[in-house]
C-alpha cells in the first residue's frame, strides 16, 4: 500500500484591525494628513492588501481580514505584515 506524502495545509487568519501614532519614512510626525494601508504575506506571489485609511492619519483602523493557505511547517516569522501611506493635501 502506498502513502501519499501531501503535507497539510493550515488556515492561518489575521484581522488587521488598527495601529496607533505611525510615523513617517523619516521618524518625524507629519504635519500632512497620511492615508495608510497594510500589505501581508507569506508567499510574496500571493500578497493580501487592506483597504486604504483615509481618515484616522497616524491611528488609521482597517478592520479587515486575510485568510492564508499555509504550509504546516512555516512558522509565525515567515509572515510579512507592511505599512505603508502617502501624504495627502
């Protein structure tokens, strides 16, 4: 009898829900408005992205969710999370 050596795929989810005071590419405070969001993966073909903040500046909330097929032998260090904004105005 043969054994199939598929490994197992894990949901792994994450919800993005906000972040508090971000600063901008050169670690001061902008006086500009920002309009953020966030870009997620683990496999950098198959990238997850949020919906653009653009009201909460350097708090922005997102509330979204990303659903990630994985490999059980990944570990949490594979996972990519990145910020990033424009200023606007």
């Amino acid at each position: 009898m043969k054994t199939s050596s598929l490994r197992k795929a894990i949901i792994m989810e994450i919800n993005l829900i906000s972040a508090q005071d971000l600063m901008s590419s050169t670690s001061r405070p902008s006086s500009k408005p920002m309009q953020t969001y966030v870009v997620a993966y683990i496999d950098p073909m198959e990238k997850a992205v949020s919906r653009v903040d653009r009201t909460g500046n350097r708090t922005p909330t997102w509330n979204d969710k990303f659903v990630f097929s994985v490999d059980e032998e990944l570990s949490v260090g594979d996972l990519i999370l990145a910020w990033f904004w424009r200023s606007i105005g």
